[in-house]
C-alpha cells in the first residue's frame, strides 16, 4: 500500500497519512495489543532530529520560522496540530491546516511554519542535514494569528 500523499500549492508542503498495515513498506504503521510500530523512514539519510510535546494553549507555539534550503519532515506520534504556513514568504500565501496521529507532513525551503496543539502532542522532526544556525530564520508574520486565535479560545469557553 502506498502512502497517501496530497501535495500542496506550489510544493511547498506535502501531507502523507501512514499506511497501517502488517506488510513491509518502507514508511508505515503497525498497531498490535501490545502496542504501536512505526517506520518513519528506509533507506534514506538522517542527520537531524528532534522530539518534542506541545499542549494546547492561545500562546503554546513551536516553530516560527523557515529554511532557505533545508527540507524538513514532520510527523505527528500522536495529537492533532494546527499549522500556520505562510507558503512562501517571498509570495506571502499562507494556509492554516490541521494534521494528526500518524500524519507526516514535508515542508520545503521558504515555507514558513509555526506548529499549535489542538489537543496534547507528541512529534518528530527529522532531515538529511545537520542543523545549520544560519538556515533557520526566525519568522512571526503569519497575518492575523493571534486575532484568529483569540476568536477560537474565546468561543471555547
């Protein structure tokens, strides 16, 4: 079974949903009593990764930020997240999607991201180069965030 891949405006950004199968692939998801399998990746170069929580809250962020050229893969252990991408900070389109458990999103170089829980989260983030200070640039303006934010906690409660 292949993965499921929907590719994005202008390739910047790919979201993939694992395949829970039993069966080799090399990318997938196996769920058995005695707990969860995944295979992030075969075959291909690692050099970067990272692990991180994130619990929901108006001003819990992760990210904010974009590559020049690093390719960076995102995949959610378990949760749901909220990105904000800004598509392409030259261009300045941007797009608000939601992933979960078992999802993999792909962002491309000058796609700006910032990453919110909607619910408790658990994540991975892995790439085929070394962290390079110097492409990794700080970006926070993802257009009318904080308002839209304000609009969803206070509707919440």
């Amino acid at each position: 079974m292949e993965l499921l891949i929907r590719l994005m405006l202008k390739d910047k950004f790919t979201i993939e949903t694992f395949p829970i199968t039993k069966k080799f692939v090399r990318e997938k998801r196996l769920l058995e009593d005695r707990g969860e399998l995944v295979l992030l990746a075969d075959g291909e170069q690692i050099k970067h990764i990272t692990f991180f929580t994130l619990n929901p809250g108006p001003n819990f962020f992760w990210g904010g930020h974009f590559h020049k050229q690093k390719i960076e893969k995102v995949y959610v252990i378990s949760g749901k997240l909220r990105m904000f991408l800004k598509k392409d900070v030259a261009t300045h389109e941007k797009d608000i999607i939601e992933v979960t458990t078992g999802q993999r999103v792909t962002i491309y170089p000058m796609c700006a991201h910032k990453f919110q829980a909607i619910t408790p989260s658990q994540v991975i983030v892995y790439c085929a180069t070394s962290y390079n200070a110097v492409d990794d640039i700080k970006f926070n303006d993802f257009d009318g965030v904080q308002q839209w934010l304000t609009r969803i906690f206070h509707d919440r409660v």
